[in-house]
C-alpha cells in the first residue's frame, strides 16, 4: 500500500512539475555577435518526438528607438521545408504607451533598447502562454531549458560536412549573393539542403524573400539545431539585408534529416 502510494506521489509531481515548465517562458540565446549588433535572439519552446521544433524569434531590427517589438512563433515542419505553424505579434510603443514601463525595466546585462526579456517574459508570454499550451499540447512537444543552438565546427564530430557555394556581385551592388547554397555530406554522399537565387535589376537592386528591395543581401550560417529524438537538424542562417541605417538579420532555419543519406544494404 505504502508502495502504491508513493507511486502516486511522484506520478503527481512528475505532473505538476511538467504543467509548471509549460507555463514557464522559454530562455533566450544570443545567436550572432551581439556586441557588433549582428544577431538574433531565439526562444527554444520545445521539440516533438517526431523531430518538429516550436520556437519564439525576436526581430531585433524594429528596435531601438523606434521601441517597436516583434515575435514570431513559430513550429517547423520536419517532414519538409517551411512550418506547419506561423504567428507574428507586433507591440508598438510609439503607439500603445500602457506598455511603456517594461520598456524600461530591464532584468540582466543583455537587456538594451535592442532586446528586453523582461518585455517578453512579463507582456508577450503572459499575455500568449496558454495560446502557447495549446500548440504545445496539440503537436505533443516537450519543453527544453537546453541551448540549442551549436556551432557548424561541431558538425564534423557527428561525420558530417558542410560546404557553401556562394556567386558575389559586389560590383553592381554593395554586396549581394546571386547564388548561395549549401551542401551536406554524410557517408560519402553529398547533398543540396539549402539554396537561393538573387538577381539583380539593371541598378544593381535585388529583391529578398520578403519582398524587400536592396542592394545588400547575403547569408551568414550561425549554427546548428538536431533534434535530441530524431537525426532532424536545421542549419541556423542569417540572411542579412539593409535595414534602417544598418544590416537587419532575418532567421532562416534550414532541415534536413540524415535519414535521407541512408543507404540500403
């Protein structure tokens, strides 16, 4: 009976302590050179056992003093290219002045005009955290405290090699990648999981993805992200473009998964 009852016990603790970390904001990671005001700011929710990441991306471009904040949230699709979930949340200081004090609290030495968790964890969680919990509890994924996001040298310990193929006009342009692609090799096989076509117009101007005209575009890979259930990897890519009065970054996440480079015996 005794033994029945401490069973329980710590069945009920297993569940209150799993609801509490759901509850709970997700940490943060510095990914790029924040000092140079070259990153990103990434919030890891969580993975599914099928190798889906949910994750929560700063846009630390609308900041500063225009005092604007946006997140996007966001959950991958790990069978192929984009994600099966998408949300932006935009607050505007300028605007909406009832949230003008967070603005000025900061929690640690990483808080600035250009990133405030406290912001994030005391308006845009409170106010989103059960949207969240259902997402969560929909597409079954497990919480992580983890950082995540590893450095590309590392992939060589797992036996895997990454390559770039990159065409530059720095002619026409200030500096704009034509062609930039990125190639992975496992088992002796070499694979395309990345690419991306820019041309440029008779003024030396190319348009993003985003629709966006410039004369500055190119990629930065920061890192890696695999799945600790899956052999699921997204390559964490910066694709750098002119922003107001300096580059602005916009994350990219690449997958692949190794599966594919499996072969029959």
């Amino acid at each position: 009976m005794k033994h029945s009852l401490l069973i329980l016990f710590l069945f009920l603790v297993g569940q209150i302590n799993a609801q509490s970390n759901n509850a709970s904001p997700p940490k943060f990671e510095i990914v790029g050179n924040y000092y140079a005001n070259n990153y990103s700011v990434f919030y890891p929710i969580g993975w599914s056992r099928s190798g889906q990441l949910a994750y929560i991306v700063q846009d630390v471009n609308s900041l500063g003093a225009a005092q604007i904040y946006i997140y996007d949230l966001a959950i991958t699709n790990a069978e192929g290219w984009g994600n099966v979930f998408e949300e932006s949340t935009i607050y505007n200081l300028e605007v909406d002045t009832s949230y003008n004090n967070f603005h000025q609290e900061y929690s640690d030495h990483y808080d600035t005009t250009h990133f405030n968790y406290n912001f994030m964890t005391n308006v845009y969680w409170n106010e989103h955290k059960e949207n969240i919990e259902r997402l969560v509890e929909r597409h079954k994924i497990i919480r992580t405290n983890d950082k995540i996001v590893q450095p590309v040298s590392s992939l060589n310990d797992l036996g895997i090699g990454l390559s770039v193929e990159r065409q530059r006009d720095s002619i026409n342009a200030i500096r704009v990648d034509t062609y930039f692609a990125i190639n992975i090799t496992y088992k002796g096989i070499k694979k395309k999981v990345y690419y991306q076509n820019n041309y440029l117009n008779e003024d030396g101007m190319t348009t993003d993805n985003w629709g966006n005209v410039s004369d500055l575009l190119y990629y930065q890979i920061e890192g890696y992200i695999k799945s600790p259930y899956t052999d699921d990897f997204y390559l964490y890519i910066h694709e750098i473009t002119m922003g107001f009065e300096e580059p602005a970054e916009t994350v990219i996440l690449a997958h692949f998964n190794l599966k594919d480079w499996k072969v029959e015996d």
